[in-house]
C-alpha cells in the first residue's frame, strides 16, 4: 500500500531535535550529515522522509497497543534507508516514528 502525502505526520522536533542531533547510542545524525542534511535545513529532510513514505510500498511489521507499524524503505539521496510509522488506534493518520540505514 501507498500511504496518501496527506495522511503523513512528522514532527519538526522529532527530525530537528532527534534525528539531527549527536548522539553516543543509536545516532542517526552521522550518515545524515554525509547526506547534506543539518538542522538548518531540517525542512528538506522531513520533505524526503515524507516523498519515500508516499512513493513506496508500506508493509505492515505489527500490531501494538498503539497501532499498527508499519516499515517503507527508500532512498535518501541515493543512500537506502528504513523508515518506520505508527497507524494510530485514535486516527488515521501514520506518524514518522525513526528511520535506519538499511
């Protein structure tokens, strides 16, 4: 399934404040730098997220109390990567959870 652009949430402070900050356990900000993505232009790394989330296949992972996860790999910048959203109980909305170099 393709998830529709509008049914998309990601926050600004998950990807400002989280994925782009420096981090001693599971940092993700070392390949996105590499990648020209730093927190002055966060904006353009949440409009890619969101591209490989509406442009590739969404498999569902698992149910949890909170909903569904589900897993869309794509490419950022030509760099393969992961990423994992949350089809919440309460709305129909996917929510940007994290993503991973695959």
């Amino acid at each position: 399934m393709l998830i529709p652009p509008e049914r998309l949430e990601i926050s600004a402070e998950k990807v400002k404040d989280y994925l782009l900050v420096q981090k001693e356990k599971n940092d993700k900000s070392g390949f996105l730098l590499k990648l020209g993505y730093t927190k002055e232009n966060f904006n353009e790394l949440m409009n890619d997220i969101k591209h490989i989330a509406s442009h590739n296949e969404a498999v569902l992972q698992q149910q949890t109390p909170f909903g569904k996860m589900y897993e869309v790999k794509g490419n950022l910048k030509n760099f393969g990567i992961v990423t994992i959203w949350l089809l919440g109980i309460d709305n129909d909305k996917f929510r940007f959870i994290t993503l991973f170099p695959s």
